[in-house]
C-alpha cells in the first residue's frame, strides 16, 4: 500500500493514508461517500481501534502492557456500548428507543421553549459592545437544549461540558496519546457519574451533587424513554444508560455550536440575504442546509471493516480503518454545480452532513430546528449584526467551525 497525505479532491475514490489513526483508507466521492455510510460490511464498532493501539509497543514488559490497558477498560467499555458505536441490532435497539424524543411533534414543543430561551438569553446581552457569539450564544444554547433532554440542569451541564473538552480532544485527534486517553476517560466517567448518583438515590436529585431532574417523567424526554426503556431491559444494563447520556451529551452540542458559528459568518456577510432570511424560514432553511454542505461542521465519520471486501480494485482487510469524509463528499462536482461555492440561496437536494443510512444522525432535525430559531431571533433582534475583529477558526482534522465569532450591533 502507498502512503498518500489527504487530497481536497476526490478523483481517485478510494487511497490508503498513514496522516489519521496510524493508517486509514480514505473514502472521498458523493457516491462512495455514501455507499460507504450504508454498507453492513463496514462496522461502527471501532472503538477498540482507538485505544488499544496508543498502548505501549512490544518492547514494554507484558505486565506493564497489561496493566495500561486495563486502566483505559471502563473508558472502552463505555464508548464501546454508546448509539454511535454498536451495529445491528444493537443500533436499531437503542434507535427505537431514542427515536420518539426527536419526533416532529417533540420538536415543535421544544422549539417553543427552546425560542423562549434564546430571548432571554438574548436580552442579557448588550449588542453595542463586541461579544462573542460563540461563547455567548453558539455554546450554552445547544447545551441548554441536550442538557434538558436528559434531565441536567445547566448548572450541572455546563460544568460536564467543560470536562468534555478532554472528549472532544481525544475524538478529533488523529492519534491520540496515552495520556489523552487517560484524560478523556476521567472526564467521560465523572460525566457518567452525575446520573450514575442519581440512580443510586433512586431519583432524589438533592443528594452528593446528583442532577436535579427537570422533568423524568415528561412522556417526550429523552432521559424519561432512556430511563423506561431500562426498566423495561430494552437498555440491558445500568452501564449501556450511562454510555448513552454521556455521548448524547457531547454530541448533542458540539457540532450544534460548530453550525450556528458557521451560519451566521456566512449570513453576517450577505446583507441582502441576511434580511431575506430573517423574515421568510424557507430562505433561513434553505441557507442553514447550505452550510451544512459547504462547510460540514463534521469532516469525516469512520468505520472498521468488518466483512473483507474489494473495493475499487482494493482489497479491504478484516480490522481496517475507513473514513468516509463528508465534507469532501458535499464538495464532489458530480453532484453539486460550483461546489466550492458558498450559494446560500442553493436547494439541489440532500447533503452528507449528517449521513445516511442506518446511522443518519438522530439528532439532525433538532440540529437544524436550533439553527433556524437561534439564526432568526439574533437576526431580527439585531438586524445590523456585523463582525468585528478576533475572529479565531478551529484548527481540527475533525470538525469546521469558529473557536470564537466576536460580533457587535453598534
């Protein structure tokens, strides 16, 4: 096999690169992109990839070896039974149970709440003095949103989030350290520890810091399906519902404030589409769809193979990684005219920004619902928004975004 350094082009569809993971073959076509994404024979269950191959080489004596694995085990264990990492039935087991949490009729309930939020987090604000958009409404409005769903307050949420950093750094890294590993695992633990005391209070949220519920038993919540469906052993143990809430929290945020940062620097810079959009919510879905394909806030998803196969005259083996990389995908030529142009007036059908198939992302109409309200109130609240200087990007392999946005009214 040759070793190849990313291409942003995707004329040859499938090439073996040694940049992410220790090596991968890298998948960059609309096409492939997508058969990759609904192909059985490439497995999500990639986790043990991850850790095990940051352990220490051969050389290291055998306990030594042993003993740096079996502290990164609860960490494995956890990630290994999360919605994003198990295949069939598992996948489609703990999807039926999330699934009515994300239904139409959930969303438009929740949007109503979320639009009241955002409003007075918007009037906390003062627009004649530069703020930043991401810490100040790209953040805690996503985290306000997930951190509902699952039974956190914000106070609690908030200090999850800043322990999630250390997860984030090791999921976006492209060969993450021993050490990384070992601070991601402290802080997914401690996240999974909030509801882990709350279940051994048997819901008494007043107790050793355990959350104080907002609602359980609401009959559309996440936690309250989560915590049914573990009663009822559709969620088979006490650990497979902690590895849940943990990752639902992560993911519930992370890519929401990468889009909403996206979005309004792309409307921020054509006014005349900017005042369009604020009025009308076709032209604000239309542009927030638009971003989603021009600059994926996820660049890549991966799978291991799991059945052998050949593909484009390459022999796939059992084990091997295989990133299937969006954001190359939503720039392929064969399917979108000028696709490095950022047209936010552009409707030529479906993005991979939230894949496909089986493990399309649950999460992806609440994803665009709060980019649409957010986008909306900040427009029309503050119809001469404009950027000022210190913008910084996100400097990932990972995900697209701003680390900060500063914006002012005045």
């Amino acid at each position: 096999m040759t070793t190849s350094s990313p291409l942003s082009s995707s004329s040859t569809p499938l090439v073996w690169s040694e940049d992410y993971f220790g090596g991968a073959w890298l998948v960059r076509g609309f096409d492939d992109v997508e058969q990759g994404l609904r192909d059985t024979r490439l497995s999500a269950r990639r986790t043990g990839g991850w850790l095990h191959k940051n352990q220490p080489e051969a050389t290291e004596p055998a306990e030594t070896t042993q003993a740096t694995q079996a502290t990164i085990r609860p960490f494995q264990g956890m990630l290994a039974r999360a919605l994003l990492f198990v295949d069939a039935p598992d996948h489609g087991r703990l999807r039926g149970v999330m699934m009515g949490a994300f239904q139409p009729h959930a969303l438009q309930a929740l949007g109503e709440r979320l639009r009241a939020q955002v409003r007075r987090l918007l009037d906390d604000i003062d627009p004649t003095e530069p703020f930043d958009f991401i810490q100040r409404i790209a953040q805690p409005v996503p985290a306000q949103v997930v951190s509902q769903m699952l039974g956190l307050d914000y106070t609690q949420a908030e200090a999850a989030l800043r322990s999630a950093t250390d997860l984030a750094a090791f999921i976006e890294h492209p060969d993450p350290s021993p050490e990384m590993i070992q601070r991601a695992q402290r802080s997914a633990l401690a996240m999974a520890g909030l509801w882990r005391r709350w279940l051994d209070g048997d819901g008494d949220g007043d107790r050793d810091g355990a959350p104080k519920v907002i609602d359980p038993n609401a009959p559309d919540a996440l936690l309250s399906r989560l915590l049914a469906a573990h009663r009822a052993g559709r969620i088979e143990s006490r650990e497979e519902l902690l590895a849940q809430c943990v990752t639902l929290l992560f993911a519930g945020h992370e890519t929401t404030r990468h889009l909403l940062g996206l979005a309004l620097d792309a409307l921020l810079a054509d006014p005349a589409l900017r005042s369009e959009a604020q009025r009308d919510s076709a032209t604000m879905r239309r542009a927030v769809r638009e971003v989603l394909r021009h600059s994926s806030p996820v660049k890549y998803t991966a799978r291991r193979v799991g059945v052998p196969f050949t593909w484009h005259g390459h022999a796939l083996r059992r084990g091997e990684l295989v990133l299937l990389m969006v954001a190359q995908a939503n720039r392929d030529a064969t399917h979108f005219r000028e696709p490095d142009q950022l047209d936010l007036r552009r409707d030529e059908g479906m993005h991979l920004a939230f894949g496909v198939g089986p493990h399309v992302c649950i999460g992806a109409a609440l994803t665009q619902l709060e980019a649409e309200i957010v986008l909306t109130e900040v427009l029309t609240r503050w119809p001469n928004l404009h950027r000022v200087a210190g913008a910084v990007r996100i400097e990932s392999g990972l995900y697209q975004g701003w680390r900060s946005l500063p914006v002012s009214a005045a």
